[in-house]
C-alpha cells in the first residue's frame, strides 16, 4: 500500500476528504512511493480559520517565547538532518550530499530566525519637538501563505514560515505537489518542538489550493517561489486581491570568464554550479560567457563535465539525480534537440543518458553547447536541467552588456584575477546576487535573497531583515506627556505619598 501524505490542519495530521489525489513518484525510476489528495475547499477554509484564531494568541506571546521555540525547532532539525535528507532525496533524486546541503541551508534560516528579538526593534527619536517624543514598533500582519516549489523542498518552506511566525504570524504552507513528503516531516518536527496548535497549516494541492489561497480575505501575505508563468500568476492575483505579495521566479544565471582567471578553480566550479542538482537550481550556472582567450578552454571544460555522470540518491560517486518528472525531462531533451537544430554545437550530449536497472527514470547527463547566441531557444528559455550553454565576447563590457540585456536578474558571477575587473562588474551588472570567484553566490541568512529583474517581483526579498519587514507592519507612535498628568493621576498621588 502506497503512504498517503498527511495536511496538517488545525493542529491535526489528517490524509484528508480530497477526492482528487495526486501520485508522488520516485524520479529514478518513476514508480509511485506517495499519494497525497488536494485539499478540498473545505479543509482550505479550515486551516484558514485555525490560523486566523491562532493568530490571536500567537501575536501576544513574548518575542523571546518565540525565539525559543525557534531554538528548539532548529535543535530538532539538526536531529533529523540525515531522516530529512533521505526523504528529501527519495522524492526529488538528489544526491545524498545535495538533499544533505538542501536541508542545512534551511535550517541557518531557522537559526537567523532564533534571533528575532534583536530582529524587531523598532526606532525611536527622543524630542521631536518639546515633549514630544517619536517610537516605532514591528507588528505581524496575520495570516500569510507560502507557496514553494519542487527543487528546495526544505530550504524554501524553511525560507518562509520560521520567521513569519517568529515575527508574530501565523502560515499556511503549501509546498509542492511533487515531492510534499519532506514538507510533512519539517511540520511534524515543528509541532515536536512545541509549536502552540494552529500557527503553522499545511495544505497539500496543485493550482486549486494555490487560487483558493490567493483569493481568500482572512490571508495578509503571500510568499511564492517557482516558475515564472506561476510567479507573475501569483503576483498578480495576490495584489489585485490587495494582498502583499513577494514572487521569486525562474532565471538565466551568466557566469563571466577572464582569461586571467585561474583555469582550474573556474573549471571545477563551472561544472558543479552547471550540473549539479541536475541543474534544477535557481541559481545554476545555465550561460558561460568567455572573454577573449579564455575561450581555449572550453576542450577541458568538455572533459571535466563528461567525468560527471548522473545516479541514484545513494550512489555516493554519483555527481547528480534525475530530474523530477518525465514532463521536465521530454522538456529538456527538448531544448537539446532545439539547440541542434538552431545551430549551436553540441560538445558533449546527455540525451541518451541513463542509469542501468533503472532505464525508466528522467535521466538526462550532462551537457555542452558553444557557439550559442542570444537568439537561440537554448539561451531565451530556462532550461533547468544539466545543460550549460557557452557564448563567447570580446570584453569585459561586452560580457556585462550581454548579462544586462537578459531578462532574468537572479544571480551571475565573474571569475577574473583583476580586482578592477570585479569592481567594475558587480559596479555595472543588473543582477541581484553577485558571485566574485564564486559561482552560486546565494547570500546566508542574515543577508536576503536579492533576485532582480524577471526572476522576483516584489520589494522584500526572503529572509535577512527584508522578510521581517515583509511579514510585518511598523506603527509610529507620537507622544507627549503633560506635566500635570501627574498632578491630576489620583492613583499616582496616593501611590507617592
Ligand atoms: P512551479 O511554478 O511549477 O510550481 C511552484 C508552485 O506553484 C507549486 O507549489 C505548484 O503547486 C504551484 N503551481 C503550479 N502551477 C500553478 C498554477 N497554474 N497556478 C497556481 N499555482 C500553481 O515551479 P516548479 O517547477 O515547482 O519549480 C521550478 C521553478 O522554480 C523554476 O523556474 C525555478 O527557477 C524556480 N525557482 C526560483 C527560485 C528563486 O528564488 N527565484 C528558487 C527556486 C526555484
């Protein structure tokens, strides 16, 4: 009998009345290890209504009862952090090492959330004019939603929830219908390490929950991570429901080579940031753009991918997984087959990949294009597979105005041995998250996740100090205490005798 994954409603793990239900599937071989059903509208108005009666309550417990449930928590994951990997990599495909790194990226953010107190203070100006005194202080809104996506799927829920119920909210996840297994165990961890009934819902479904969500009156906040067709969705019925809303989407992440660049650091972290997680990261490396002769390269960048060869969650010598579905893997095979066609060359082919005795999974290896142009499928579309396409210009500029031309702003990096270089380039590049000799520059918890462009629409970005200013509201208050209030205070008089 297959598992059936369990919402997590009004304080309860219930599988639900959903009469539609979805097939979770190992992506190694595509064979069912998890049905979940979608919840039905009533289930959604439920966890609705607990959140928003939790809230109540929630709001009012002292900050460093937050922090301390957040302390606990993080415990917890730490605990767990091999149980919720290997869940984590059953679902998805990745390699142990990856789901391993997917769930320690989450629990930092739990960790930056355990300092909440020093998090929420407010401003204050003593005598803005005589008397008068000037505070503000950091309220929650009430109830917020997050909707997350297949490739993180402990980093970006953990992205989400600890901090907006740190800073007071209560959160109805919804986490994505194709690998919610790991979801269910970081809320039962949650309500493990105490968390108080009611402020943390989780809601299982497709598009149905998501609309249902983004409409309902009683949801202050929206948190998305995904593709871009669903980000712009969700943006805009989020806000036209007037709603605010924070959309991270998908992106074309540039890496630029100087040929003074040390050749070795560039090739090694050219093919894990291309490759690894089967290139099913937001911030993978999908575009190398070679400046000048840096481009003599490219026959050992060939090799050093070809060393690397997709396999199973437990295969440690494996380099990467599948990709999620057959869907995402007709779809890359694809834009191969597009790139070919459009006249890029195709150095190294993974479309005939596979592993043996497990034929029927989404294997894709890896794969090397040059010569691609900006007019190309392979370079307009996010291909979210092991694909890395290369492109070649003669400076610097060039490299910069090739970047700021696309419009995608998620992350990009540059790889040089000049400080100017590097100076003039995260100076002049359109692109949220900067990587000097780093290739996945993805910012830790005390900074935010800052994509730009096509890749998030929204101001605040995730975690850091920006998600505390989008889960919450300032209020200002202005002062003034009289003299005589004093005076004129009978209890105050009787108590100063
Ligand atoms: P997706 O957009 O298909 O799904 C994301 C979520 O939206 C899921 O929970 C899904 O159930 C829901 N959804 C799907 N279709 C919907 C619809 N029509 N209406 C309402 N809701 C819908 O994304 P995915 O394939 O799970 O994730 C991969 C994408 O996420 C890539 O494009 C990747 O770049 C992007 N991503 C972006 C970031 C970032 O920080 N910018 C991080 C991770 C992933």
């Amino acid at each position: 009998m297959t598992t059936l994954i369990k919402h997590f409603i009004a304080g309860e793990f219930t599988a639900g009345d959903g009469a539609r239900s979805i097939s979770v599937t190992n992506p190694a071989d595509n064979q069912p290890i998890a049905q979940v059903k979608c919840a039905t509208p009533a289930e959604i108005e439920l966890a609705v209504s607990s959140a928003a009666q939790a809230f109540k309550s929630w709001r009012k417990v002292a900050v460093p009862e937050r922090a301390r449930l957040m302390l606990r928590y993080q415990h917890l994951l730490k605990q767990h952090h091999d149980e919720l990997a290997t869940i984590l990599a059953k679902e998805t495909g990745k390699t142990f090492a990856d789901a391993r790194g997917d769930v320690w990226r989450g629990i930092e953010v739990v960790e930056h959330a355990c300092n909440i107190p020093s998090l929420l203070m407010g401003e204050t100006v003593e005598n803005v004019a005589n008397g008068i005194d000037t505070y503000s202080m950091i309220q929650p809104l009430g109830v917020c939603t997050g909707i997350t996506p297949f490739n993180f799927p402990a980093m970006i829920p953990l992205w989400m929830f600890p901090l907006a119920i740190a800073c007071g909210n209560t959160f109805i996840l919804k986490p994505s219908e194709q690998d919610p297994m790991t979801a269910q165990r970081l809320a039962e961890l949650f309500a493990q390490a105490g968390a108080p009934k009611g402020i943390l819902q989780l809601l299982h479904g497709d598009r149905e929950v998501v609309d249902a969500l983004l409409c309902h009156p009683q949801i202050k906040a929206i948190s998305f991570v995904g593709s871009v067709a669903v980000g712009r969705h969700v943006y805009q019925t989020g806000t036209q429901h007037l709603k605010r809303v924070q959309a991270f989407a998908g992106a074309k992440n540039h890496c630029v080579i100087m040929p003074d660049a040390n050749k070795q650091q560039v090739i090694n972290q050219l093919v894990g940031a291309a490759v690894g997680a089967a290139g099913q990261r937001c911030m993978a490396i999908s575009v190398a753009v070679f400046v000048g002769d840096a481009k003599a390269w490219l026959p050992e960048l060939r090799e050093a991918m070809a060393n690397v060869r997709p396999g199973l969650w437990n295969d440690a010598e494996a380099g990467f997984g599948p990709l999620i579905s057959p869907q995402a893997k007709q779809r890359v095979l694809g834009l191969i087959a597009k790139g070919k066609a459009e006249g890029a060359a195709c150095l190294l082919d993974g479309s005939d990949v596979s592993v043996s005795g497990y034929e029927t999974g989404n294997w894709v290896g890896s794969t090397l294009f040059s010569g691609v142009t900006e007019e190309m499928s392979l370079y307009r579309e996010e291909i979210f597979g092991p694909v890395l396409s290369c492109m070649e210009v003669d400076s610097l500029a060039q490299a910069i105005a090739l970047v700021n031309r696309n419009p995608y702003g998620n992350g990009t990096s540059l790889f040089t041995a000049s400080g100017a270089a590097a100076r003039q380039f995260q100076h002049e590049v359109e692109v949220g998250q900067v990587g000097i000799n780093i290739p996945i520059p993805v910012p830790l918890p005390f900074f935010s996740f800052t994509g730009w462009k096509g890749s998030f629409y929204g101001d605040q970005h995730a975690y850091g100090k920006q998600a505390v200013r989008f889960y919450t509201e300032t209020k200002t208050i202005t002062s003034r205490w009289f003299d005589d209030d004093i005076a004129s205070a009978p209890n105050m008089t009787i108590n100063l005798r």
